[in-house]
C-alpha cells in the first residue's frame, strides 16, 4: 500500500513514519508512506495556499489550486489506472471506525488531504476528495494528528505489519464487541490471581470465557454495539436474563 499525506507541516510525520510498528512496515516494504508539503504546488511566487474566504467573515481558506494540483500530479506519478481514495481530514465527515479502517486497508494507494486555517474552498470537497473522515466530534489546529491516527489503524491491518497475525482479527471492534480482558505471568502477583481457565489448558473452555468477557465487557461499557452485533440466540437469551436481573 502507497500513502501520501498533503500537509503544510510535513515534519509532523518524521518520528510516526519512521518509529515501531509503521516504521518496520515500511523497512518490510509492505507499506510506504510518503509526507508533501502542498506549499509546493501553489503556483504563484509567494507561494501562498490560503485566502480571505468570498462573502467576508473570519480566518483563512485553503484554496483549491494547490491541493487539486497535488493530488493530480501524485496521481499522473503513480499512474496505475486505478483511482485512489482521496481522504479529507475534516471535523464535518464521517466518524473514523474500526470497520472504514478495515474497507480502506483493502486499497492500493490512499492520498490524504490535511487542512489548516478555517476551512478548505468547497470545491476541493465536492469534485475531488471521495471520503471525509472525523475522528471526533472536537476541532483540532489542522488535519495532521487525525490523520496519523487514521494511517496508524489501517497499516497495522496489512498482512505481515503485526507479528500475530490473529492481533488485529480479535481486537476491540473488529468483532463487533469490545476484546476480553488480557493476562500474562506471574499466575499470582500480590495475592491477585489470574483467572483458573486461563492455565486450565483447556483451550474450548479459554475460548468461551473470552467470548462471555467480551460479551459483559461490551454489555457494560458500550451496549449500543450489541445492538449490532453478530450474537446467537443463545447468546441474546442470556443477556436478556441479565438485563431482567438488574431491572
């Protein structure tokens, strides 16, 4: 997989790109990763991205010349035929999820728009971006930070980035629930124990703890998930007798 990140700041990325599980991907070449200062493409002397937005009012825009020649020439650059998915990093777009990352590291190259100042010129929305993407609902300074949270959660889920390649299958979300609890050794550590079924060896046993856990934990914690989720009957019939013991 190929990204490009369009940004003013493009140190921002040097210690993400190069650092843990993104930089041994990159060095394994399953993914590139690629920092542009847009500035570059401006066009005119001064090389100037933004302007004072028509109508009046406050802060700057982004215009479009600069971020549609970017991409157009990364696109001319790569040249595979295949259209890539061009990402606005926007407070306004769609809530980032474990299922979009999931759709988006099934692509071959993504371009990644991040915006300062106080918005992008609209055209740059409609006629060439094809997703937006939020990762809250809050403002940040510019569209740097969102974007290496997206970059992060996709990479990790191209074959080969994660040494267990099961990690990324049973994490929180990728099943519809929230993962189960996690132990490790010493079995006792300050007369706290770790549950019996886990050293049972009993493997069937371990597996359907997990999925109760992960089941209470989700109950708990984020029930709108349930509503979701892929559950059996049994399953649903279960939950309910726990609803009706707390009402």
């Amino acid at each position: 997989m190929r990204v490009d990140v369009l940004t003013l700041f493009p140190e921002m990325f040097d210690g993400v790109f190069g650092a843990s599980i993104l930089g041994k991907a990159q060095e394994k070449g399953i993914v590139s990763l690629n920092a542009i200062n847009f500035r570059a493409y401006s066009g005119n002397k001064h090389n100037t991205v933004d302007d004072y937005p028509y109508g009046g009012g406050g802060g700057m825009v982004l215009k479009a010349e600069p971020v549609f020649s970017a991409v157009e020439h990364l696109m001319e650059q790569v040249g595979t035929g295949a259209r890539p998915r061009v990402i606005l990093m926007c407070p306004q777009g769609e809530t980032f999820t474990q299922q979009k990352a999931e759709e988006l590291a099934k692509e071959e190259h993504l371009i990644m728009i991040c915006g300062h100042y106080e918005g992008y010129d609209e055209r740059i929305r409609e006629h060439l971006v094809t997703d937006e993407l939020s990762i809250g609902d809050y403002v940040l300074t510019g569209g740097e930070l969102p974007a290496m949270v997206v970059i992060d959660s996709v990479a990790r889920l191209l074959p080969g980035v994660l040494g267990n390649e099961t990690s990324a299958v049973t994490d929180s979300y990728s099943t519809g629930l929230l993962e189960h609890p996690h132990y490790t050794r010493p079995a006792v550590f300050r007369d706290m124990e770790v549950p019996e079924v886990l050293i049972s060896g009993h493997h069937s046993r371990i597996e359907a703890w997990r999925r109760e856990q992960s089941l209470l934990r989700t109950r708990s914690r984020r029930p709108d998930l349930l509503e979701k989720a892929e559950l059996t009957a049994k399953e649903r019939k279960w939950l309910s007798s726990l609803d009706k013991q707390q009402s």
